[in-house]
C-alpha cells in the first residue's frame, strides 16, 4: 500500500487532474456518482425495510449502502464530498479556488441530477410495491426524517459524515489493489451511516424519492417538501460536508507537505550541500 505522506502527494495531482476535465465531464461523471449513490440509498432501504428489528434494520441498511462508495471509486466518478479534498491541491498552490469551485459546483448539479433521475425511476417503475408496499412507507420516511432535523444538527451531521466519507477515499487512494480499495472504503462508509450522519449526496435521493412517492400513493410525508428539502436539509448538510472534507484535507495537508521555515531552511541547505557533489 501507499504511505500517508505518498497518499498526500499524489492527491494534489489528483486535484489538478479534477480541475482539469471540462464543465461538461464534471456535470457527466457527476450524474454517474449521484447514480451510484441513489442506487445504494435504493438497496439500503429495501434490505433495512425487511427487517422488523429496528437495530438490526439500521446494521443492514448501514452494511449495503457503502456498495455506492464502491461505484463511486471503482467506475470513475465525480463525488462532490469526495472532491473537499481538493483543497490540498489548493493548499499547495497547483490549483486555483476559482478552478476549486467551478469543480464543486458541475460535480453538485451532476450529483443532483443523477440522484433525481434515479429517483424519478424507482418512484415511477413502481419499485416501492416492493413488500406489500411497505418499501413506499419506509420511502417516505426515510425522506421526511431527513428534515425533521434542526439546521444545527443537519449542519454537524455533516461534518461528521465527511470525515468519514473522505477518509474512505483517501484510504482507498492508499491501495494499490481493486480489492483494498473496496474493503478499506467500506468501513467509514458504514459508520456513517450507522450513526445517523448525513450526506449531502445521499439526501437528495432520500427527499426526493420520498417526495415522488408521497405524490405517487398519496402518503402524507410530514414537514417535508420542496422547500424543506433545501432549507431544513441540503443547505445545511451541504455546508457541513464542506466543513468537514475541507478540515480532513488541510489536516493531512499539514502533517504532510506543509514546510515550516525551518524545515524549508534545512530543506534549501541540503539541496545546496548535494549540488556541488553532483557537479
């Protein structure tokens, strides 16, 4: 496997290769992430909604989702959490914040669209008759529930949750192997959701598919709407999955690359003692 600090280092040419692609290859590869993601949301609720056992259903649903994360890295994709760490190429001065942004910003419609598209499916191909329809309910819940939060804790979620996802990429980053790769990111991802953390990205699949449905068998689905879906959910969850990439990346960009004025000081003296040996 690759080391911490070669992990650091090779993330900022990942950066600038992020930042790079066209805005249309940032919206392309980010409608695939929200596909994958979507997808997962998918399966989880419908192995969670087999479950009668409320803690067991959450250990279930929490075991399927990371298949999303798997996609996600696996196929080639755009995830809008996962590209927080942009901000080592930033940090290191490879990357502008403009260019840093304009990455954030085609990737989140990408992610957006594609979590919708797929939303729309599900809800309109009738997949929620699943269990009696019992998967329609649990649809709807696992919507509404999502902004029945405070913005507060919407807001922290968040954060928590992007610690996690972004060491489930950077761990991932640090495999050489595809099988690494897929057991080392499932771990973060599974914690994240056991725990209740929320994902900018996987929400927008939750709400809207329970938007959909609750419209589609006219299921009352409590103080979610459209309106919610942005102010009680995705503005703040959004907000605190940047916090909490932007703080994994410029953390490990400090115990990486980051010279003092010392080390540079010491790092300039030993490159002047090895050019006259070379010479």
């Amino acid at each position: 496997m690759h080391s911490p600090s070669e992990v650091a280092k090779s993330y900022v040419d990942i950066g600038i290769n992020k930042t790079r692609l066209s805005a249309f290859r940032m919206l392309l590869l980010g409608f695939f992430a929200g596909m994958f993601i979507a997808f997962a949301g998918v399966a989880s609720t419908a192995a969670s909604t087999t479950i009668s056992t409320g803690s067991l259903s959450k250990i279930i649903g929490a075991i399927v989702f990371p298949a999303g994360m798997a996609m996600v890295i696996i196929a080639g994709s755009e995830l809008f959490t996962g590209n927080s760490l942009i901000i080592i190429s930033v940090l290191e001065k490879k990357v502008s914040v403009t260019k840093m942004l304009k990455n954030w910003l085609f990737v989140y419609i990408g992610n957006f669209l594609g979590a919708m598209l797929v939303a729309l499916f599900v809800t309109y191909s009738h997949v929620p008759d699943l269990f009696d329809a019992n998967l329609a309910q649990a649809i709807v819940n696992a919507g509404a529930a999502r902004t029945n939060l405070t913005f507060s804790d919407s807001f922290v979620r968040g954060i928590l949750c992007n610690i996690l996802v972004c060491i489930a990429v950077w761990s991932a980053a640090a495999s050489k192997q595809v099988s690494g790769k897929l057991i080392v990111s499932f771990w973060p991802v599974m914690v994240f959701v056991l725990c209740g953390f929320e994902h900018c990205i996987a929400d927008m699949y939750f709400c809207l598919c329970a938007l959909f449905t609750s419209f589609e068998y006219g299921i009352h689905a409590g103080s979610l709407s459209w309106s919610t879906l942005f102010t009680h959910n995705l503005i703040p969850v959004t907000l605190g999955n940047l916090v909490g990439g932007v703080a994994v990346g410029f953390g490990y960009w400090l115990a990486y690359l980051w010279r003092s004025p010392k080390e540079k000081a010491a790092d300039k003296q030993t490159e002047q003692q090895v050019e006259p040996q070379a010479e």
